[in-house]
C-alpha cells in the first residue's frame, strides 16, 4: 500500500508498444503521494513526575511536553491541551506544550495529576495523551528530599557478587544538593 512517510513520490517510466505502426513509445509518469492524517502524534520522553517547592508565582514555569507527529503539513502540527477538569483553573498549557501556574490555588493539595492532550491539526484529529504528575512541597518542608517512590525494592540470587554494577536507581527531588548513603545494611 501507498504510504507518504515512507515513500512521497513514484517516477514511472511507461511502454507503449502499436504493433499496427511497430513503434514504441517511452514516457516518465510522476506519481505524487498525498498525506492524510494517519498517524497521532506522540510524546517524547517519559511521563514527568516531580515535586515542586512551594514559593511560586503565577506563571512560573513547570514543565515544557515535547511531542511528534509522522504526517507532514497540518496533518503533523501539533498543539496541547489539559483536560477539563478542576485543574485547568490552577495550571494552564500553552500550544507548544509549555504548562504553567495560571493562579494560586485557595486551597492546596499535596499532590496534582492532570491528563495532557497533545492533538494535531488534521481532519479529523487524532489525540494522544498522557498524566503529569506534580507534588507540592510547602516551604515547611522543602529541606526534606522527596523520593520518587515510597518503597525500592530488588531481588538479586544468593550468589551474587558483582557490586560494580548498579543494583537499582533512585530519584529525589529536593531544591539543595541532595547525598546519598545506605542508613541500613542487613549484611553489615
């Protein structure tokens, strides 16, 4: 089948034999392929989940989504949207992806998921989305590193012994340079 991101255009060259005047005629047909909206775009990266310390203004910057279209022209261009709901009050998402603060909230909430829509401009529209997490951290407690997780957890067999591979990768969010130390070590 025809597909314009992997082939845009054919150049034919075409036969025509009468045998009534026994001649034959060459000549190149042009075959250009039209895109049509076939692919949704995507994002790049991973989903973000990060915390965010509390001493903000309105429109601070939080995250800028980045996303991918195959299709050319309109059918490729892509712009961002939150989903409704009662989030959209506190953060907003400009079309090229950039989600900020749009107000304070009165109340706040530990923690804020939202569902982000990235849509190109083809007819119709073809969406694909994805959930951005953000922790608030009330200055009370911005000195304390906040884990990506609650609990890590490995298996590794009895017998292992090549500790000069990393075992397992954590992640903490925290506005100072953050060190790492093993608190506790059942082998000792």
């Amino acid at each position: 089948h025809l597909d314009f991101e992997r082939i845009q255009s054919y150049n034919l060259t075409l036969l025509v034999f009468t045998p009534f005047l026994q001649k034959t005629i060459y000549f190149n047909l042009l075959i250009n392929v039209l895109d049509i909206n076939d692919n949704s775009p995507f994002f790049i990266g991973q989903t973000p989940f990060f915390s965010y310390i509390f001493s903000y203004e309105v429109s601070t910057n939080i995250y800028q989504f980045q996303a991918e279209d195959f299709d050319s022209d309109q059918n490729g261009k892509i712009s961002f949207a939150i989903e409704q709901t009662t989030v959209e009050d506190i953060f907003r998402i400009s079309q090229n992806g950039l989600i900020y603060f749009e107000r304070i909230p009165e109340i706040f909430l530990n923690s804020y998921s939202a569902v982000i829509i990235a849509f190109d401009n083809g007819s119709p529209s073809l969406t694909t989305t994805t959930i951005i997490t953000i922790n608030i951290i009330s200055t009370h407690t911005a000195n304390i590193p906040i884990f990506e997780h609650e609990v890590y957890e490995i298996e590794i067999s009895e017998n292992f012994n090549d500790f000069e591979i990393p075992l397992i990768y954590t992640r903490a969010f925290s506005p100072f340079p953050i060190n790492y130390e093993i608190f506790s070590n059942p082998a000792n």
